[in-house]
C-alpha cells in the first residue's frame, strides 16, 4: 500500500520550518535571483529551516513547450504531453533550482538543490497535469533542520514507473504548498510580482486595496474566478490541510518585512467583509444549442459528452425555444471551445439539437465574500449597479459565497469598477 498522502504535521525540537516559493518573474535571470536570495537569507538567519520551490525562469517554460510541439507529431490533435513532454518541459525547473542554490553557496550557505524525484514529490501517471500522491518529507526534513538550505524543483515530480511528470501550469505553488503540508511548515510564503491579494485588479482600478487576510474558500473562488495570484490547486491543498499561506512581493526591499495578504482559516478573519473581491475573467466562450428535445436524459447525454472529450463546464441556462423543444447556453474556458464545437457537431444527429450558436465576445465578472452567508441584498446591489451603467446581464451562478455574471466583453472592466465602488470596496471607502 502507498503511504498517507502526506506526513502527519508533527511537533519538532527544532526551529520553526518554513516554505518559500519563487515564480518565474521572481526567478528571471541571475539578477533576479540573487534578489531571490536576500529573502531566502533573510529567512535562514532568522534560524528558520528553510525549503524553496522555484519555478522555471520567466518564458521558459513557454520555450520548452514549443520545441516539444516542433519535434513532436505534426498533427495538432495529437496530444504531445507525454513522458519525454516531461522530461523535456521539467528541465527548466532544474536550471532554475541549481542557479539558486549556486547562489546560496557563494553567499556562504549550505545549500543544494533537489529535483522531484529526489524530494521525492511522488505524483499518479497523469502526464503534463499530474497530481501529486505522496512526499516522504522524512530525508529532505532532516536535511533542513540541519542548517542546509534545500531549493526543490517546483512543477514537476516522479510518476509510476519513475519517470519524470509535470503538474501543469501554475504546479509550481501546488508544489510548495505539499511541500509545507509534507513538512509540517509553520507558513508557506508565496513571493511573486504583486505585494498580496487585492479587492480587484489594480491594472482595471486604481482604487483596489491589499487585503490583510483571505479565507482559503475566498482565494479558492478568486483563484478560479480570473485572479492569478494563486494556482486554484495549490489553494484547494492549502485548504485540505490547514497550510497558513502568505502572498509577498519579490520585488520590495529584502531587507523590510512586509505583511503581503495571508490565507488561512475564516475563523482567524474577525471582521468579514460582506464582499472581499471582484474579479474579472477573460477566457470565456459560450455555446448555445437551439431547439434541443425536451425530454429527460438529454442534458445528461449532452454534458456527458463533453465530460469525455475533457470539457469543463461553467455556467449552464436552459430555457424554452419559441418554436420546440428547448434552448440550452452553457460556458466554458475559450481554449476549450473547438474541442466543445467538434464533439458536439458530431454528435448532433443523436442529440438532435436544430443549431448551434458560439460566443468570444463574452467575459465573466464576479463578487466573492465569505459575508455573504450572513447579508441579504447582494445580488440587488450587483444587479442595480449594472444596469445603472446599462450592462446587459447573460448568465448568472452562483455559490454561498460568489455572484458571477456573464457580459459582453467590452463592458467587463467598466463592471468591475462599478461594483467595486458599489460594495464599497474603493479605497476611500475602506479608509473611511
């Protein structure tokens, strides 16, 4: 049998262990990697027992997935994102974790770096989207509560058989998160482009605001909503053992402490905002099936479908057709699309839809706030303050703690500064 998914968190007669996590504007060259270095020294002479993940050098990582789709089949249905994908995509992460450590040395510390397997991060066969099963923290434990500085390849692990995988886009945070899990970490730090999580996109408004704290079920939706602070993952694993994340920038003075935003616990958040955030996702498309048959067990075989072809679906809105049977509008990433329109189109003598309808033109816009639970009139206040700016609502879900809307996409920013001034999430409102 394969041990716990992860080692239970344990008392230690040692200094606290933390986690510190490098993306790949933080990691983008020599330079900013020495900088990298002054936070993880700053941690290490604290008398911390220090690991970091980091990830692959800003753009590279691009660059290896374009070499592997130029050697790869010619076929652009045929999926490359195999073993040697892997081994190939991977190896920007070890250039990343030995330039780090290089560093650390020259600095006159103890350090190393390990690659996935040598963690080990011990992940199923998943390819390219692995997920990760298992990290023995035993050895690389010991080697940090010993003083040495341990840098691990973030993105990737050892799948059955022994052969390298990938976690995807974004694996880099879910590796430092099962890292903190696996170690028993007092915190795992998250360093990146940004000083935290904020109300709203900064670039959209210039009102949005540093948020002290975020539950993890707040920065779960966030993440999944367009924000990108935080792969959705990496937050669901943070969430599933209590690991206390904290959001920091990279490019502010190593040598002052900054508070970032920390994720953690609703209990430990004291004064719940009714709305915390607003967020604001781009990579949306719609299809709109007209005239489906009305009748049970249609809907089944439709999302059936597109569940085997690797569809995911968001949104969903059934009404009934003018003329027969029903309408049926559902969303999905816009990536997804031609893989939705494809399975669909071949399957349309079985479902026996009359016509299908596709959207670009479209961008999801949401709220999310754990005081929602607890407050009435949220979506009025959604609802009023768009169509006071004459937005045209589309589609709407919802959860116990988000409202998202689907708009046109050439309203979407002028509805998130609307309703981040109309929840009072503007910062002369929270100063106020």
């Amino acid at each position: 049998m394969a041990s716990p998914v992860y080692a239970e968190k344990a008392a230690f007669d040692r200094m606290a262990r933390i986690v510190l996590k490098f993306g790949g504007t933080s990691v983008a060259d020599v330079d900013r990697m020495r900088r990298a270095a002054a936070f993880i020294k700053r941690e290490a002479d604290a008398g911390h027992s220090v690991a970091v993940a980091v990830s692959a050098m800003a753009g590279e990582t691009n660059r290896l997935v374009a070499l592997c789709a130029d050697a790869g089949p010619p076929d652009p249905a045929l999926d490359v994102r195999n073993v040697e994908y892997d081994a190939v995509v991977a190896s920007g992460e070890q250039v990343t974790s030995g330039l780090v450590a290089l560093i650390l040395q020259k600095l006159g510390y103890r350090a190393r770096s390990w690659q996935g397997w040598q963690a080990p991060v011990r992940t199923d066969g998943a390819h390219g989207k692995a997920r990760i099963l298992d990290i023995p923290a035993e050895i690389l434990g010991e080697a940090i509560d010993t003083g040495e500085i341990a840098v691990v390849a973030g993105f990737q692990g050892i799948a059955p058989g022994d052969r390298i995988s990938t976690l995807g886009r974004g694996g880099s945070d879910t590796t430092a998160v099962a890292l903190a899990a696996a170690l028993g970490a007092e915190r795992c730090d998250i360093y990146t482009d940004v000083d935290g999580v904020y109300t709203t996109d900064p670039r959209i408004s210039k009102q949005a605001r540093r948020l002290d704290k975020v539950s993890y079920e707040e920065m779960l939706e966030m993440a999944s909503l367009g924000a990108k602070v935080l792969q959705t993952r990496s937050v669901e694993l943070a969430m599933a053992h209590k690991v206390r994340v904290r959001v920091l920038s990279s490019f502010g003075d190593p040598g002052r402490a900054s508070p970032g935003t920390v994720i953690c616990d609703e209990d430990e958040i004291v004064e719940k905002q009714i709305v915390s955030a607003v967020t604001l996702s781009k990579d949306e498309a719609k299809i709109s099936l007209m005239g489906v048959p009305d009748e049970p067990g249609r809907a089944s075989m439709i999302f059936g479908l597109l569940a085997d072809a690797g569809v995911n679906i968001d949104m969903i809105v059934q009404s009934p057709s003018r003329q027969s049977g029903a309408n049926l509008s559902f969303t999905m990433a816009d990536s997804e699309l031609p893989r939705a329109v494809e399975t669909l189109t071949l399957a349309k003598p079985k479902i026996g839809y009359d016509q299908m309808l596709t959207d670009h033109n479209i961008v999801k816009v949401s709220v999310v706030g754990v005081g929602m639970r607890s407050h009435t009139g949220v979506a009025s206040t959604m609802f009023k303050a768009l169509a006071e700016k004459a937005i045209n609502i589309q589609n709407i879900s919802t959860s116990e703690i988000k409202i998202s809307v689907l708009i046109a996409a050439e309203y979407g920013e002028l509805a998130v500064r609307a309703l981040h001034q109309a929840y009072g999430l503007d910062r002369s409102a929270g100063a106020a």
